[in-house]
C-alpha cells in the first residue's frame, strides 16, 4: 500500500539513511507513484518532523545533517521525474543562497540549502566566499524571489548589511526578500541592516522563508 511506502519514506528521513532514502524514492518511480506525491505525502513530512525534533532539543547537529543528506538523496532520484512532470512550477518560489564574501564556513549554509529544498524550493547555492555582485546578477537571472546570505564571522557579516545597501543604489531593494543568518547575527541585527527575515536554524530558516513568500504564516 502506499501509505506504508510514504510512512517508510519519512522513517528513512528522521532515521537520516540515504540509502534507504533513495531506494524507496527509486520504488516509488517504478511503481508509477507521482513524484511529487512522493515527497509531498512521504519525505516532506518527515523532513518536518526532523525540524520538530531539532526544536524540542532531541536531535541535535550530527542527527539533523544527517536526515538533511537523506532529504537530498531522495530528491536527486526524484528530481529528473519532477522536472520532466513540470512539477517545479508548484514550488514555493526560487531562492538564491551562499556564504558572503570572505568566509569559507558552509556547513550551516548546506543545511539550509538541503531543508529548503526538501520543502520543494528552487535552490540556486553558490556555495562559499560569495562576492555581492554574484547574488545580485545570479538572483536577477534566475528570476529569484528570495536571497539567502550566511555568515559565521562578525568581519563577514557585515557584508549583509553592503548587501542591503548595494540593493538600494540599484534601485532593487522591494525586488527580492532578503534571509541574513549565521552565528554572529541575530533578529535585532537583520532588523538593523532592513533585512526581511532572520534564520536562526535551518528549520527556523525554512519556515521564515515560506512566511516571507506569503505561503505561510510565521
């Protein structure tokens, strides 16, 4: 029955096995289960029941990259199926993500990445050490309607707050929303800088991201 392939789908996501994770996607295929059927009733849920384990403190750093990578394996066996189907237009808008300029650390930004795209983003990640012209050109092309700007140093986060200034001086500033998080910034400091929204974990991200897009409610 399918409602035991999507209860296995999401126990292989808060179990964090890739695996398993990227078999059962690979069932669901071959049993001319609609892919996005698949994720919407079996991964997503369990992604999300991850993100409720990570805020109640019961699982911590190691559990959550770990169901995050079973998120992505299941939607990289998926993905060819969901584009073929058009089934990327249903997503909740298209997000544009990376580490700032001069900083290197990107563990927290690939979490973010993974969580937003298991929850049916389009994810554009450009990965670490990001000069501003590169989000503004890529957000631009891509049509994006959400960027997302990490940093873990107190050097580099100011870069947000350039980020937010160079939107001004091109006169883009209501084009795009902008997401600030990183272990030196804080709410206060994304209201500060006029940032949109402030990540403070990547489940926290997610859904500051769909409230931003008017998809949910904060």
């Amino acid at each position: 029955m399918n409602a035991d392939l999507f209860s296995a789908m999401a126990r292989a996501v808060v179990d964090g096995d890739a695996a398993a994770a990227a078999e059962l996607a690979q069932n669901a295929l071959a049993g001319h289960i609609p892919p996005a059927e698949a994720l919407d009733k079996g991964f997503v849920p369990g992604i999300r029941t991850v993100g409720g384990l990570w805020e109640d403190g019961e699982y911590f750093l190691p559990e959550l990259i770990a169901s995050a990578e079973a998120m992505k394996a299941a939607a990289a066996v998926l993905r060819p199926a969901l584009e073929a189907a058009g089934s990327t237009s249903d997503a909740p808008g298209t997000v544009v993500i990376g580490t700032i300029e001069g900083d290197i650390h990107d563990i927290g930004k690939n979490l973010v990445s993974a969580m937003l795209t298991a929850n049916g983003f389009k994810v554009i990640d450009l990965g670490a050490d990001v000069k501003l012209t590169v989000f503004l050109e890529t957000a631009e092309s891509a049509g994006a309607d959400l960027i997302c700007l990490s940093a873990l140093l107190t050097t580099t986060m100011l870069g947000q707050r350039r980020f937010i200034e160079l939107l001004v001086e091109r006169g883009l500033r209501s084009r795009f929303k902008v997401l600030v998080g990183g272990a030196p910034t804080s709410r206060k400091w994304a209201e500060e800088i006029g940032a949109d929204g402030y990540g403070e974990s990547a489940p926290a991200a997610v859904r500051e991201a769909l409230a931003l897009l008017g998809k949910v409610s904060s």
